[in-house]
C-alpha cells in the first residue's frame, strides 16, 4: 500500500467517523439548537416593534408539545396549553424594556428510543423596566418529546436547589 | 560552534526549549488541576452576599473542604445548580436537625436569638419556624437590606454543597 492508497484510506475513515458523530448527535444538536432559539426569542432589545413580539411570542410557543405543562414559578401561573403560555410570554416581554437571558450549566440525557429526553439548565435573566432593572436566576428540568422528527418540550418544572420555606412569598422574575 | 541566542529568544522561551516547554506544560497542568478541582474561582454577580462579598468581587472556593468534614453555621459556601458554570454563594445559617426562624430581622436557631456579627444591619425578616431535615441546611445571604421575598434563602440538600469561599 502506497502514500497515496493510505491518505485515502485515512480521508474516508475520518469522513466515516465524522458522519457517524454527526448522525448519533443530530437530536442533541437539535435540542441545544432549540434551547438557543428559544433564549435568542425570549431576550429582547429597545428596538423590538409591538408586531415583532407578536411573532416572538408565537414562535416561543412553537417550540412546546400539545398538551404542556408548564411551570416557571412565582410570579407566573401554571401553562397547560401553548395560547396561553404565548399570551403570558406576550405580556411579559411586552411590559420590559429589555430582556436578557443566558442559558447556563445544561445537562441533557436522551433516552435509548430517542423519543424523549430530559435536560436540566439555569437560565438566568437580567431585564429592565421603566422604573428600574431586575436580575433572576432559577433552574428548569424540561422534558422533550419527539414529534414526526421534531422535538418539543412537552413540561417544564421548576428545580429549587434551595427550597424556599413554606409560606414565605416570591416576587422574583 | 552555534550561535548563542537572541536576548529576546532567551527571555521568551529560555536557553533550553525543551526544558521551558516541559515546565509550562507541567504548570498549565498543574493549574488546570488547582483551579477546577481544588481552588475554584467564583466571580460574584449580584448582591446578595454584600457586604461580604461585593458584586463583581472575585473569590476562591476550597472544593475539598467538605470531602472529610460537614459545612458550619457561618461558612460561606458555594451550591451547585444543574452544573459548576453558575452557582449559589451562601453563608450557612442552620445545620440538620436544628429550627430556624426570622423575628423582626433577628435569626432565631431552635427558639434561641443568635448572634451574627458579619451583618452590616439585620434588616426585618420574619420567617415562621422551619425544621431542617437530616441531610439538609439553611442557607441566606448577608445582605438583609434586601426584602425577604426577593431574596434567595432556604433549605439546601447536603449533596449540593460544593465547597466553602476561603477568601
């Protein structure tokens, strides 16, 4: 075997090796890509047109599963259905100036179907108001169905590393 | 005879290349080893902590400290989330077994008023009575200037404790 016959030899193990990668990490790659989509359209600048949270709003609730289950903690209710969730991510944005959030520590485990999966995250959010400016941190568990190819998060539930006592109110974001 | 090196060569990478390379890669290792296993560094962000720790203050958290012994009331200690990248820094207040309270910005640990000399003001918290678990500890920030329902402060498993701030 020559030079030639080896660097060849070597260029299809490499294209083999790297499409093999890409084919067992396409629903991780989608699910991150999904979780980037989502902060980029929850996050908000002074510029945003009214039509344009309108569009966001929507497109937020795109990436939820039918039913939902939906827990962000206080101040919000619970979203058990994606109108409601994109009303109340509406009138969110909508009261805000600005919104920025950062996705942090996320853990994903898929399971061996690669039909659902669960991912842990912190997602943290520095928003201003007219009368001022507020910054939140809070951990999610958000789980993923696969729908004809596509993943949704079918509930989000709300992670307390530190459980708050009882009875002792939130006003956080 | 070989030339002798550049003045600039020498201060760069020494008269000995291979020597230089063997030492930095040793203390990038060495670092790498110190500062995520061992020393971690914790920038604060927020003020929960003040006025122990300002915000945008940077810190060093021992993740060893609580491999052999049980975090105390008055350590600062850093808490997990989903992972290392963003964490809690808290000080403990309560440890397992014990009840905590808050009555007009005082820390009552099982009925009795205790002292907390790291404060700049007690505040006016009031909290009603909470029983710590076995694995469980009670942790708040410094800064009581802060209203209680904004503030993140509570009962905290064991397991998520990750190392105590040593300076």
């Amino acid at each position: 075997m020559n030079t030639r016959q080896l660097l060849k030899l070597f260029l299809i193990g490499a294209l083999t090796l790297g499409a093999a990668a890409a084919w067992f990490t396409r629903d991780q790659r989608q699910i991150n890509r999904t979780v980037n989509r989502l902060r980029d359209l929850v996050s908000k600048s002074q510029e945003e047109k009214a039509i344009g949270g309108l569009i966001r709003a929507k497109e937020i609730s795109n990436c939820f599963a039918t039913p939902v289950d939906v827990c962000l903690g206080d101040p919000w209710p619970d979203f058990k259905d994606r109108d409601s969730l994109a009303a109340a991510v509406h009138h969110g944005r909508s009261i805000a100036q600005t919104i920025q959030v950062t996705i942090r520590n996320r853990t994903l485990n898929i399971s061996p179907d690669h039909q659902s999966a669960t991912m842990d995250l912190a997602a943290e959010a520095a928003v201003t108001l007219s009368g001022g400016s507020l910054q939140d941190i809070r951990e999610f568990r958000l789980r993923w169905v696969k729908n004809e190819g596509q993943w949704l998060i079918s509930k989000v539930e709300l992670k307390e590393t530190i459980r708050r006592p009882d009875g002792l109110e939130s006003t956080g974001l | 005879m070989t030339p002798k090196p550049s003045w600039l060569r020498r201060i760069v990478i020494g008269e000995n290349p291979r020597r230089t390379l063997r030492a930095a890669l040793g203390i990038g290792l060495l670092a790498l080893v110190v500062f995520r296993f061992l020393l971690l560094p914790v920038r604060v962000q927020g003020a929960s902590m003040e006025p122990t720790c300002r915000n945008g203050s940077l810190h060093f958290a021992c993740m060893i400290a609580y491999m052999m012994k049980d975090p105390k009331r008055g350590d600062i200690v850093v808490i997990s989330m989903s992972g290392r990248r963003t964490m809690y820094m808290k000080r403990v207040l309560g440890l397992p077994g014990e009840r905590i309270s808050f009555e007009a910005g005082r820390l009552r640990i099982n009925g009795q008023p205790a002292a907390e000399d790291y404060l700049a003001g007690c505040g006016s918290w009031t909290m009603p009575e909470l029983l710590l678990q076995s694995d469980e500890y009670f942790v708040a920030g410094d800064n009581r200037a802060v209203e209680i329902d904004r503030h993140t402060l509570g009962s905290v498993h064991r397991k998520n404790i990750l190392g105590r701030i040593l300076f």
